[in-house]
C-alpha cells in the first residue's frame, strides 16, 4: 500500500492515481500510513489539471504541518511543487523542496528520487545546468533501487533536456535514444514518451536534420488532440512549421503557421502566439513580402512588450532587423542586431550570439564600417573558441557516456535473464510470463482445474538423521522427479512445503481432460514411472477437482498460489491417503470411472474436517 501511494504521489503515475482514488475509503488512517480523504482530493485535482484547487488543499496541509502525519506533510509538499512546475515558478518550487521539514521525508529510493528529479526540473529552469545535471544523476542513482526503475527514463530525457539547453545537441540526441529505445510500452509513461520524442525531434532540427524531426512529429500528432495535450500539442504544431520552412515547403509551413497562430490566440497563450508571428514574418521575409513581414513582426514585438516576455523580444527584434535590412535599410538593421547580440551574451546564450554575430558582421561590412566588423568578428571567435575548447572534453564525455549505457544495457540484459529464469524455475510458465511483461497484482478466477497434493510417509522419522546437505539433496531429487511426471502430462508444480508438493492442471490454459492428466501423472509417480530417491510407496497422494481463484499478490516476495475449497478438499484428500496410494473425491471418480485404463475403489465415508462425510475413491492403473 505504501508503495502504490508513493507512485500515485510523488511520481503521479496514471494507474497508481486511479487506484488511489478508487481506495479513497481504504487508505483514510491505513496501518501502513495515514492517507486523510481531503489529500486524495488534491491527488485527484491534480491528475484532472485543476492546479489551483490542488495548491489550495496542499498549502493548508503545510501550514498546519504539527498537526499532520509526516507523509501528508511529504505527499503534500509534492504536490505543492508540481503545481509550481506548471507555472514555471522555480524559486518558489526550489524554496519548498529545500524545506528541511519536507526534505527529511524523503528517504526511500522512490521518494529521494522524486525529490531530486524535481529540483534538477527547477535548476534548469533557472539555468543552473551543472547542479542540474548533478542532481539528475543523484535522482538516477536511486530510482534503480526504487520499486519503479522504469522512472530512469524521464530522468535520462530530463539529462538530455538539460544539454539541448546547453546547446550540446550530441550529447542530447544520445540521451534521448537512449531513453526511447530501452522504453517499454507502459500506459503510465505515454506521456512522457511523446515529450522525448518531441525533444528528439528539437535536437534533430538543431542539427539540420529537418526530414527525421517532421517524420517524428506528424507520429506524435497521430497520438494527441489540442484539447488534451494543448502544451505538447502546440509545441509539436509550430516545430513542423519550422521543420517545413527548413525543408522549402513553403506552402505547407505558412499553412501550419497561420494555424498556430489562430489556435494559440483561441487558447489565450500569447507565448506561441508571438512565437508563430515570428514564424510568419521570416516566412514573409524569405517569400520577399516586406510589408507583411514587418507587420507580423510589429505585432509580435507589441505583445513581447506588453507581456514582459524578454526572451520573445528579442527573437522579434531580430525578425524586424532581418526585414530592415532586406529592405535596404542597413543602420537600422544593424543598430537593432547590435542590440540583440548584446543582450545574448549577457545572458550567455553563446550559441544565438555567434548566430546573431554572423550577420552581424555582415551588416557593419555591408555599411563599411570595417573596425566594427572586426570587432565583432573577434569577439564571436573569442566565443567560439571557448565552446571549441569544451567540444574535446564533450566527444570524450560522449563516448564515455554511450560506454556506459552499452555496459548498463548489457547489465539489465543479464539481470534480466536471470530474474525470468528464476521465475519460470518457481512458478508456472504463464504467470511467469505475465510477470516479467510488467502485471504486478494477478488474480484469476479458474472455474474448473485439478488440484494433486503428495507428501513423504514418516519423512520426519526418515530424515531424523540425515545431513542438511542430504536431506537438501533428497528434497531436490524427489521434486525434480515429480516435475518430470507433471511435465509429461502438462501438470504444473504450484509450490512445495516442506515434504509437501502441490500441483495443478488446467490453470495456464484451458483443457478438457485436466483430471485424466492429474491422474495419469499420480500413477507414474506411485507406479515407478520416474525417478525417485525414496520408493514410491513412501508416497500418499490426494486429488480434488472444481473451480479455485489463482494469482500473486503484490509485494516483497512473489508467489503463486491458489484459493478455495477445491484446494482445501484436495489437501484433506492426501491427509487421508495411505502409502504408495491415489485417494480422489467423487468429482474425479466420475469423470474417469468408465475410462479401462483407471480402476476406482470405493472406500467408506470418510469424516472430512469442514465438509462432514464424503464418498472417496482410491484410484489404480491397470495396466
């Protein structure tokens, strides 16, 4: 229970969110932790968007922090910072999470990694990359240790977010492959999928490579509406655009622009908004259509103002010194760029200063103003040259890193492997399967199975003075002979205890004649058909027949069994067996009475602990 409110909470995965909500009742004061229903309320706010109704809720929980459990406290204080996230508030965010009283709950491998994921989420956004990058790489290191190691893939994305900002596309498009190519299809990280994917796309156009970033952005818009994944979706609508423009598709891209545009001035979002007025006035400009680029480009800069988006300003005023100039006015053009390549390197955004000193050098040419051409020609260079000298160090870094991951990929292989082994050695094949495709919690209703218990006659007296190493090695021996008679006859092994060995037919797939194999497979044991390290006459056997309810809870150890009264009769069956012999109820005396290879002896009514009397059968070959 602890687990899957961690999951609901901290990492908001989907299905741990609805299962919460649907438990509402359950998890109020729980023994495992104290869940109050109003903090569900959040949770659930939460997952539908409503940001305010959360932060209202989680707020009142910090400020009465005495009087609440130390995980409402952690769970609120969680939820407190996503909703930060959404607005882009990183002091406000960073302050929180850097609470001691928050921090101090944060312990457990799934926790400390939320913590640290969030943190790095706000040190990006205040351009922070080395803690950032630091941070990622902590909250790494413990999310493999944590029950939901599929998390490392938002975090490897969030590292490869954090060197596309840095303006290393490289090293960004390594990560990002990474991330997507070991990803398993899981509901719960659709959505982050299609953000990485999204991501790729960005770092592929950085790079020049417009027709792979258009391919992966027309398959992420197969997947997402704009009422649904608005953020994501008019992301990925205004990079075709660019994408387009790049590749000469002229049409296309005005078509895609006009469309951000008209949906981001419906929506209210005035950031795309100017984003896609930009898009418009350079795609006039290379269309040769100077008024209406100046006019989008106008209109983009007023809304820049007007909304104190500085970043926009910028790309607005380089749209409009672009347009200045391809009318011919060169110092206005030049005096604006000027500008703007000023504020880049101010803001250490060295990648656009180089872009913006290219044509700066240009434009001052051009007005030949050659001692200024120089300048900033030296200047760019002096720039350059800073970027080259860490490009050796990024190659090796990368090379590195890919080492590393190859290494991991082959790790989790490994370990892969061995964790199916182990578990198609201990349980059967179907479950297991289903195990390792990631289903944690199964519960199947099986209306009509065959359940056969056996156990060793005085095994106490006979192992009184044997060796551990022996009584191992007799163990081993005599279920190993037992799975062989199973396997013959499609019988799976559910689990031993002690002595004790209890097998099925009929769970992993539906069979007709599920009671002749369960008995088939009795008979070779106690007529000597495999091999055994005691006599088979040492053996009492007991067999049942009817519907069981089968499945594997949830939790630290893993293990199948199976439920319910046909189990219960089967045990009492063997309970009442004698040595080398089959005893069976009256539900598997009928199916087979009329089959020549079985011989059936009716016993008298036996006195069964919860049933009272019943007819029972000794069951033969005859052979």
């Amino acid at each position: 229970m602890q687990d899957l409110l961690d999951r609901a909470f901290f990492l908001n995965l989907p299905s741990a969110v609805a299962e919460v909500i649907s438990r509402r009742g359950e998890l109020e004061g729980a023994e495992v932790v104290v869940v109050e229903t109003e903090l569900i309320d959040a949770l659930e706010h939460y997952s539908m968007r409503r940001y305010e109704d959360t932060e209202a809720i989680a707020k009142r929980y910090l400020e009465n922090a005495d009087f609440r459990s130390s995980s409402c406290i952690a769970y609120s204080a969680t939820l407190l910072a996503r909703c930060y996230a959404t607005r882009g508030q990183s002091q406000k965010g960073l302050q929180l999470l850097e609470l001691p009283e928050v921090s101090k709950q944060f312990v457990e491998p799934l926790a400390s990694s939320t913590l640290y994921w969030l943190t790095a989420h706000f040190l990006r956004v205040e351009k922070k990359f080395i803690e950032a990058k630091d941070t990622l790489q902590r909250a790494y290191d413990q999310i493999v240790l944590s029950s939901v190691p599929k998390n490392a893939f938002r975090i490897i994305s969030d590292m490869a977010n954090v060197h596309l900002a840095q303006g290393d596309e490289a090293m960004a498009i390594t990560l990002y492959e990474k991330a997507i190519s070991e990803f398993e299809i899981d509901p719960d990280f659709a959505d982050a999928l299609i953000r990485a994917r999204c991501n790729l796309a960005s770092a592929y156009q950085r790079i020049s490579r417009d027709e792979d970033a258009l391919r992966v952005y027309d398959e992420i818009l197969v997947q997402i509406t704009g009422e649904k994944d608005w953020s994501t979706f008019i992301v990925v609508k205004l990079n075709r655009a660019i994408a387009l423009r790049a590749l000469k598709r002229m049409e296309e891209s005005l078509h895609e622009y006009s469309a951000v545009r008209l949906l981001s001035n419906n929506r209210g979002d005035y950031e795309f908004e100017i984003r896609a007025l930009i898009g418009l006035a350079n795609h006039c400009s290379l269309m040769k259509q100077i008024n209406d680029a100046r006019s989008y480009a106008a209109d983009a800069e007023h809304i820049a103002t007007e909304r104190g988006v500085k970043s926009l300003l910028i790309e607005s005023r380089r749209s409009i010194a672009s347009i200045e100039h391809l009318d011919g006015n060169v110092a206005v053009a030049t005096k604006i760029l000027s500008e703007c390549f000023d504020q880049y390197v101010e803001w250490g955004n060295f990648s656009e200063a180089i872009n913006v000193a290219k044509d700066l050098v240009d434009f001052y040419s051009e007005a030949e103003e050659y001692k200024k051409a120089m300048e900033i020609a030296l200047e760019s260079a002096r720039i350059q040259r800073t970027i080259y000298e860490g490009e050796i160090e990024r190659s090796v870094e990368i090379a590195s890193v890919r080492e590393r991951f190859a290494k991991e990929k082959e790790a989790v292989r490994a370990r892969d492997e061995e964790r199916t082994k182990v578990l198609h050695a201990v349980m059967p094949a179907h479950i297991a399967n289903r195990l390792t495709a990631g289903e944690r919690q199964i519960v199947d209703t099986l209306p009509a199975v065959t359940i056969l218990f056996a156990d060793v006659v005085g095994f106490t007296e006979l192992v009184s003075s044997m060796t551990g190493e022996a009584l191992l090695e007799l163990l081993s021996q005599l279920f190993a002979g037992m799975d062989l008679a199973a396997s013959r006859f499609g019988c799976e092994r559910i689990k031993t205890i002690g002595d004790s060995y209890m097998a099925i037919c009929g769970a992993s797939e539906s069979l007709d004649d599920h009671i002749e194999r369960i008995v088939r497979m009795a008979l070779a044991v106690v007529n000597g058909e495999v091999p055994l390290p005691i006599h088979p006459s040492q053996l009492r056997i007991g067999i049942n027949t009817g519907p069981v309810i089968a499945g594997v809870m949830d939790g630290q150890r893993v293990s199948y069994d199976v439920w319910g009264d046909t189990v219960n009769v089967a045990a009492r069956m063997e309970e009442h067996s004698r040595p080398g012999s089959i005893n069976c109820t009256e539900a598997v005396a009928k199916r087979i009475m009329n089959m020549p290879e079985f011989r059936l002896i009716q016993r008298e009514p036996l006195n069964i602990h919860g049933k009272g009397l019943m007819t029972t059968y000794w069951i033969e070959s005859t052979r």
